[in-house]
C-alpha cells in the first residue's frame, strides 16, 4: 500500500502474465505474445472468461502506461486483478500437482 499505484499495478500485471505463462507451459505450449498467453487462460488454466477479460483490459491498460505515458489510478481495478491473479495461482498450483 505504500507504493505508488503505478508500481503495484505493474507488480501485479506482470505476476499474473508469469503464471499465466506458467500455465501456458504446463500444458506444454509457448508464446512470446503478452496478450496471446492471457487469452489462453480458459483453455490452460480453466480460467472463466470474466477473468480473461480483466487481464486482457490490465493488459492493455498495462500498455498505456508503458507506450503512451498514461496510467489512470482505477483502485478497483487494481483489487481485481490481485484477487484474479491468486485465484489464478491456485489454479496453477492445481496443474503443477497434476503434472
């Protein structure tokens, strides 16, 4: 909380594209498309398709900020992408086990 938002955002978006590419992984595919790997989640991880659709917004909000220089302060939807990425996590931790 003591971070800037632009750093937690950042902190957050880029765990989520790792285990999102973790996942990717597991089922034994690559890419090396940032938003490819977020839409594959309904299909690596079981991802329901609201959740793909929060990653791929932080993903282009993500982009923004990178590209253009701009970055809105959306407190909301910095909540639901750490709650989406654990969830994610548990859903990751899931593969693994069964690997």
């Amino acid at each position: 909380a003591q971070l800037s938002f632009s750093s937690r955002f950042d902190l957050a978006y880029n765990a989520a594209h790792g285990i999102a590419l973790t996942a990717l992984r597991l089922c034994g595919y690559r890419s090396d498309r940032r938003y490819l790997v977020f839409q594959s989640l309904i299909h690596t991880a079981g991802t329901d398709k609201v959740q793909v659709r929060l990653f791929a917004l932080c993903h282009e909000r993500r982009n923004l900020a990178e590209y253009e220089g701009y970055m809105d302060e959306d407190e909301a939807l910095l909540q639901g992408l750490i709650s989406s990425t654990q969830h994610l996590l548990e859903r990751v931790k899931g593969l693994k086990s069964q690997t």
